[in-house]
C-alpha cells in the first residue's frame, strides 16, 4: 500500500508542531500575575500562561526557583492537603483512622475525589477549616485565605500560593507526626491517573516531567475543553468547585486553573509547586502540554528525566492502546492536542485518515501503550531522531 508523507503545512490548521528536546524561549515573568516576583535559574512560563513557582531542595535547604512565589491563586483541589491535615490533627498517638474515613481520604488524595473534601468541607466547618490552619504557626502559612464569603462553600476558591504550598509539603514531611506523614505521601505516591471525579487524565506537569519516585497533589478549576482518562474516557464535566460564574475578586477565579505539586527523588528530596492560570477558552491539551513545558524546564534537584523525545499530536480522544493495532485493548484516550513523550517506535496495523495512511506506531512509556504516528506532529510517517522498538516490546 502506497504511503503519503504528511506535510506540516498539511497540519498547520489544527496543530503546532512540536518535537521537543529543550524547552520554550525563556520568559522572563509571569505576565499578570500579582506578587513579587524573583528570579529564576531555568522557568520557562509559556506565552498566555500566569503562573507562581517554588522549587525547594530539601537536602541544601535552599530554594532553587522562585517566581510570583508569593502570588495568590485559587488552590483548586491542592486545598484537599489542607482538609487532609485538619481531619488527622490531634488524632492520638496510634492516629487511627475511622474505615469510613479513610475510604473517603484515600480517594481524595489519590484521585482528587471531590464528594470526599465536600464532606469534610461542609462537616468539619468550611473557612474554620482554613482559619485552624492558619493559626499553627508549625504549618507556617502566609499568603493562603478562605474562599470569599459569597462562594463560602467552594473549597478549591481558597487562595493559596506556591510558597505555602511548599512550607505544607515540609510541614508534612519535617515535622508531622510520622503516621500523617506515612498516610499522606503514601497516598499521593499512589496519584492515580484517572481523576475520581470528572475522568481528567492528572499525569501533568511533575508526574508527567520526571520518572519515579514522586507523590503528587495536582489542582484543576474551571472551563476546559475535554480533559478526558481512562479506557471508557468521556467528555469530562467542570470540577464542582468553579460550577458558578463568579465576579471578579482580588483572586483570579475565573480563568482556567492548572496546578501541579508534590514531590521529586529519593527521600522527597525536592518539593515542587507550579500553580498556574490560562487563557479563557484554553483546551486541556494546550493547558496539560504548556504546564508540562514549564515544569520540565525547572531546576529540580534529584529529579530524572524519562529517556524519549516530546511531540505534539492532533485528533481528538485518540486511543493508545496496549499494541500497535487498533484491536489491541484501549489503555486510555490523549486529551486533544497533547504533548507526548515517544520512548521508540514500531511497525503495526495500516491506519488511515484520509488522505494520509501510516504503519508506524509510536510507544509511551508515560502510558505504557501506543498510538498510531498519524496523529504525531511531524511531516514523515517515521518520527525522526526516535529510535525503533526492539523485541520484545518496552
């Protein structure tokens, strides 16, 4: 069967061709952003994006980013640490946990299980909640506020910025009784990929940016266009807590929210928070991929990098599956236009989109399965400088 070539300016209307070796063109500032805004070794914030970073290595002590480290956003579901930290206080020496609780913690730290922290919320007294925090000065927590009165029951409208986010990360890892501790990062080293909620694929930013170890608490709030997971992946619905259309307030909380946090290497040696905001109508794809480039252009000591090269794709929910043909079984669907990391490729099954057919397949490791090279973001049918599969497969 002839195969054609799939020229880029072919592609120009519906992608950016993006194979990446090296990150974006440094960006100076986070444009809009409130704070004070400090310097930085390597982040690279992507045009349109708004974003506070803090990096801090644990093993000097020393911060290795800070940019609009103090600015505010909306915390999104980074607060559930928060509604987590408040249910374990004072819990005892043996800090057992009720079953029906840790049914409900489990969840909401793993897969960011909104009904769990809206229980907890609404039976454990709201702001008072953030109020309790704030006032542990072993917490250490300066720019974090309660949700404004009018939106009193929106948890993710809590403010909190990437500095705090971090002093909680040392709170939990440095000075928390050692059973919070263990609970805690246990459940966000178990992060499933599958958000528990609205099916948001969740392996941005860190966990998409280094290989193993790491524990990760992300965030996600308002409009986006189809963020969809899982092998019965559907259009997924707005997180509860931006389902109102709310006024403008000293905190952004209208413009699509995206947060990546949590922890990098042996020991947690490295904390990172990467909170950011994106342009109204922004798809998930653009959001996932532009939080992914920042993230991967950070100064993250102990982190590693997984071997592959990144390439943008196109199509919408394209499937990858667990073999290189399209009755193989469907592991997950890409949000549309996402970035990917392409560990080699491999002959398979003849796809066809007219007027383009294609054999080659590429693997991701980050997905463990593989998609069709027809919807990878390159001219040729065989993706450059990408190895082939070996056998057995990777």
């Amino acid at each position: 069967m002839r195969m054609l070539l799939r020229g880029a300016a072919a592609l120009a209307a519906v992608v950016t061709v993006a194979s990446l070796t090296s990150g974006a063109a440094a960006h100076p500032r986070a444009e809009g952003a409130p704070g004070t805004i400090k310097s930085s070794a390597a982040a690279q914030i992507p045009p349109g994006v708004t974003a506070g970073v803090a990096v801090f290595d644990r093993q000097t002590g020393t911060f290795t980013e800070q940019v609009n480290d103090s600015a505010q956003f909306r915390s999104a579901s980074v607060v559930k640490l928060l509604l987590a930290l408040d249910f374990l206080w004072g819990r005892g020496p043996d800090y057992v946990i009720p079953a029906a609780d840790r049914a409900r913690l489990e969840p909401m730290l793993r897969g960011s299980d909104d009904d769990a922290a809206n229980h907890y919320w609404s039976t454990y007294g709201g702001s008072a909640i953030i109020k309790r925090m704030l006032d542990r000065p072993e917490v250490g927590l300066r720019d974090t506020v309660a949700p404004p009165a009018e939106y009193a029951g929106f948890w993710g409208y809590t403010a909190m910025s990437a500095r705090d986010t971090v002093a909680v990360y040392r709170y939990i890892l440095e000075k928390a009784p050692a059973p919070v501790r263990t609970f805690v990062m246990d459940n966000l080293r178990r992060s499933t990929r599958c958000s528990a909620t609205d099916h948001f694929d969740q392996h941005f930013g860190i966990a998409g940016s280094f290989d193993r170890p790491w524990a990760v608490k992300q965030g996600w709030s308002g409009k986006f266009a189809k963020g969809t997971c899982g092998s019965q992946a559907t259009p997924a619905a707005t997180p509860a807590e931006s389902a109102a259309a709310p006024r403008a307030a000293a905190v952004d909380l209208t413009r699509p929210a995206l947060h990546t946090t949590g922890t990098v290497g042996a020991n947690d040696r490295t904390i990172v928070a990467v909170l950011t905001l994106h342009a109204t109508g922004t798809t998930y794809g653009k959001a996932y991929t532009d939080i992914g480039r920042l993230t991967r252009s950070l100064n993250v000591p102990g982190g590693v990098r997984p071997a592959g090269t990144w390439f943008g794709t196109w199509g919408e929910l394209v499937n990858v599956r667990r073999g290189p043909a399209t009755g193989d079984e469907r592991i997950t669907r890409l949000p549309a236009g996402v970035e990917v990391l392409v560990g080699c490729q491999t002959r398979g099954e003849v796809v066809s989109v007219p007027p383009y057919t294609n054999d080659w397949w590429a693997y991701l490791p980050q997905y463990g399965g593989y998609i069709s090279n027809i919807y990878i973001s390159s001219p040729d049918n065989r993706l450059p400088n990408v190895p082939e599969c070996g056998s057995p497969r990777p």
